[in-house]
C-alpha cells in the first residue's frame, strides 16, 4: 500500500512507522512549513514531498492518507482526501464542530474507502488488559467510569514569532476521545446525554490562554452508566492520564503519571483482594524493531489495523461512528458549560 502522510510534527513519527512496515511504502509527505518539509527530506527520503494537501491528496500513486494536522483541520480535510479516493487514517479528534461531523459521517458513509481515527488509548496496555477482563466477565456490567487526562502543553501554543497556534485556544473538551475511548471501546456504550462545566486559575498566571484550564463532564450511557471525563492542557499538576472503571462484579483502576499506560490495579468480588498487574504491548516484529516516537507500539498497531481494514475492506477498530462517539460528547459537552443544561449527543448513526 502506497502512503502519503499530511503534518509533519507529530506526523513524522507516523511516516517512520509507515516506511518501516512491511505491508505499506512510505511515498510522499506533505506539511506547508518548510523546515518540517526539509526535516522530512533529511530524515526519510520520500519520493514526493508536497507544500499543501490538495497537492498531496492529487497524486495518483497513493492509496492512503495519514493526516496529522492541526485538528481544526481535520474534517474538512479528510473529507477532501475521501472525495480524492484515498483511505484515510485521520488524528484525534474527528470533528470540531457538528455541522463538519454531520458532512465528515455523511462523506465517509456514502464512500467505499476506509476511515479510521488513530486514537492510541485503544492500544494502550492497560486497556487491552481492562477489555479482556471486561469481555470474560470479570468486571461484570459497568456502572461507573472516570477518565482524565492532563496534559500542559503551553510550549506548543506559540510559534517561535510568538502567534498563537490552534494550541492556545483549544477548549479542553474538544480533545476528549483519550478519555472517551477506553470506556466506549471496551462496553459498546454511547454517550447520550451530557452536562459539563470548567473552571479556571487566576487569569494573570493564564499566559494568553484562551480557554478553560480544566473542564469536567458527566454523561449518561445508552446502557445506564455515568462516565466522568476531566480534561486539561493549563494543568500545573504533572501531566497524567487515568481510567476507572466499576462494575457490578469487579472494578479497575489504572496507574498515573509514567504508569498510567502499563499498570493497573483490579478487583473482583472480594474487595480486599486487589491486584497489581503490569501490562505490556504484544511484539510487533512486523516493524523490525523499535522506533522513536512518542506512542511507538500503539502507533504501529493502529497502523496494522488501518491497513489490514483497507486492504480487505474489512471494519477498522476504530471507524467513523465509533470515531464520532468519542468526539461528539466533547462538542456537545462543551454547549453543555454555554447553556448550563443537560444536553443531548446526537447518534451519528442517525445522520446517514
Ligand atoms: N496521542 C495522540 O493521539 C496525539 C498526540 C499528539 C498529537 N495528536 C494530534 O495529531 C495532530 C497533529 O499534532 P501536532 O502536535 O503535530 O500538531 P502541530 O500543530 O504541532 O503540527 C501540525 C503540523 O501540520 C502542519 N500543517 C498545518 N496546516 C497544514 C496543512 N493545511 N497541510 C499540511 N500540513 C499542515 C504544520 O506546519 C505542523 O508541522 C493534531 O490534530 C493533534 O490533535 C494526537
């Protein structure tokens, strides 16, 4: 399979991925600032090297593309590339607002190419763990789920002239799927209803920041569960993910800090009985050893699902409905802290 990948931060450790896989040829990148575009011709001699994503999205030889721009982007842009014929393995989050997850289900529904969004916390070790206790019943039906996820990411809010990226005014529950992702993979819950708030530090230690610094959602199941997800990006407190999970026969907690993705703690019955259990990722010899980047063996696992879906036009874990359940209660969770009321997620579904 020929790749072209769009954005060339974050994005450069998925060309790496994609030109050390056996089943794909890295062929060409794209990213409209010059020195990533000159990096990128350092670092990984792709055949084409392109200023724009139209330019990219144009060339014939491609099958697929893997887009790591900045997420204001990526609905419009995946439906570009979708339009174009390519398969498309597209960055958290889907969508940003309704209307483009309303065009972004209706484009990727009507077409017969694959989309797929790359959200790690699918992959992570300690999920694995949870959805195969989860599926042999140990946890019995979750009633209650938590997630949080801070991360302060203020050196990326500014370019080097000093103006503002995408960054500095994300609202916090516009990047909810690392949170929403364990919980709905794992039970096959939707997040139908939602009422959220936030709330701030003192503005002179905000930095120009534009956002909320932490905002914190209840919602409702589909199944009956309450699930609280707190995001994050002005956090002081260390960066951090967390889940817990509570079922009617077991429960499970994850680690924090460096342990957040590979530790665990669960219990089952007996509530004096808990187990620390240390998760690992499986070997990936595919990919002929280990590769820099932040999320390695995740990426590369997202990476064998995407190609394994487009090339048998088989289902991708992660498709464009479950991509707009994980995203959709963000956006709505967000009009939720405008209005002060419960408001309700649409179903994706309902909109093809
Ligand atoms: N764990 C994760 O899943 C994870 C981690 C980091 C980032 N992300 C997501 O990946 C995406 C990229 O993250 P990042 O940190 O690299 O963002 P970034 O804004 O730092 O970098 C984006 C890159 O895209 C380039 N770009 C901007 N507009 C473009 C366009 N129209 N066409 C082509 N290239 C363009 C920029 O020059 C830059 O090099 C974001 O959407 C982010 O949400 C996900």
């Amino acid at each position: 399979m020929n790749v072209g990948v769009a954005g060339l931060r974050f994005g450069m450790s998925w060309a790496q991925i994609f030109a050390a896989y056996s089943e794909t040829d890295l062929l060409a990148v794209c990213d409209v600032g010059a020195k990533r575009r000159d990096l990128a011709r350092a670092q990984l001699e792709p055949d084409a090297i392109y200023d724009s994503l139209e330019a990219l999205i144009a060339d014939d030889r491609l099958d697929a593309v893997a887009i790591f721009t900045p997420a204001p982007l990526h609905a419009q842009q995946v439906i570009a590339a979708i339009q174009a014929g390519k398969h498309v393995l597209s960055a958290v989050p889907a969508a940003m607002t309704l209307d483009e997850a309303k065009q972004l289900a209706e484009v990727v529904s009507s077409s017969d190419r694959t989309y797929m969004m790359a959200e790690n916390w699918v992959h992570e070790p300690v999920v694995a763990r949870a959805v195969q206790l989860y599926r042999e019943g140990t946890l019995g039906q979750v009633y209650y789920a938590e997630a949080e996820y801070y991360h302060g990411l203020q050196q990326l809010r500014r370019r080097q002239d000093g103006r503002p990226t995408w960054r500095n005014s994300l609202q916090p529950l516009l990047y909810p799927t690392h949170g929403t992702a364990p919980y709905l993979h794992m039970t096959g819950d939707r997040l139908a209803e939602v009422m959220a708030s936030g709330a701030s530090g003192r503005s002179d230690r905000a930095d120009g920041y534009q956002a909320d610094w932490i905002q914190t959602a209840m919602f409702r199941g589909e199944q009956g569960a309450l699930f609280r997800l707190s995001n994050s990006f002005q956090n002081v407190h260390a960066a951090s993910h967390l889940l817990i999970f509570h079922g009617d026969e077991g429960s499970l907690e994850t680690g924090r800090f460096d342990q957040a993705r590979t530790v665990c703690y669960y219990s089952s019955g007996d509530e004096e009985d808990v187990r620390r259990e240390v998760c690992e990722h499986p070997e990936l010899p595919q990919f002929g050893g280990e590769l820099a980047g932040d999320h390695g063996r995740t990426s590369m696992q997202i990476v064998m699902a995407f190609v394994q879906a487009a090339a048998t036009g088989s289902a991708p874990p992660v498709d464009i409905m479950l991509a707009l359940d994980m995203t959709l209660p963000g956006i709505v969770g967000l009009q939720s802290i405008r209005s002060g009321n419960w408001e309700q997620v649409p179903d994706p579904r309902s909109w093809t």
